[in-house]
C-alpha cells in the first residue's frame, strides 16, 4: 500500500521560511518524480514544482515560487522535502506531495500523478 505523509506545515509570517517533508512508503522511491502542490480555498490544486527521478534529480518550479522554494529529496530516507523562503500571504494553502513513477518533472498537471498524500496545512500571515 503506498503512502505519502506530509509534515512540517504551520502559521509563519510573511517573509518567514518553512521546510515541508515528505516520507513515502510502499513504492520504490528511486523511481518516482516527486511534486509539490497546493490548494489555496475556493481554488484547484496549483503546481508548486516537481524533482525528476533520477540523477543529477532536475527540479522545476513554476514562476511565482521560483527563486523562493527549493525542492530535494533523500531516496536513503524516501523523503522529498520542500523549502520555502520568503513567505507571502498567497503562499497559503494546503500542500500536497504527489508521485509518478519514472515521470517527467516538467509536467504540472495534477492528473499526471498517480499517488497523493493527505495535505499539510500552510498559513502565511501578513
């Protein structure tokens, strides 16, 4: 059974940093492309940014986040982390991590991945 936790989500304000980690289990970590999304209320899910599966593990983020929020991962410790620097309002919202095996980082649709976790909440206050 494959599993994706998140954590590390909270209250910050603006211009704060948070670090989100995700730990998966059930699936051979190596040979998935991670994603980071978020869901602000009201709203669908928006592409955060994605970390190719394998070596030298490629990331992409979309523009807003670009320059701010950095994605890694640690297959030692099937874990995708996701830190983010220089917090604003518009970053709130609850971040999903996602999964698709052997994927291509550049796709940003959420129907792309197969597997999701259940959500860490973020909250930026102004």
């Amino acid at each position: 059974q494959v599993q994706l936790v998140e954590s590390g989500g909270g209250l910050v304000q603006a211009g704060g940093s948070l670090r989100l980690s995700c730990v998966a289990s059930g699936l051979s970590f190596e040979t998935y492309t991670m994603g980071w999304f978020r869901q602000a209320p009201g709203k669908e899910h928006e592409f955060v940014g994605a970390i190719t599966w394998t070596s030298p593990y490629s990331t992409h983020s979309t523009g807003s986040v670009a320059g701010r929020f950095t994605i890694s991962r640690d297959n030692a410790k099937n874990t995708v982390y996701l830190q983010m620097n220089g917090l604003k309002p518009e970053d709130t919202g609850v971040y999903y991590c996602a999964a698709e095996q052997y994927g291509s980082y550049h796709r940003t649709e959420s129907a792309f991945y197969k597997y999701w976790g259940q959500g860490t909440q973020v909250t930026v206050s102004s």
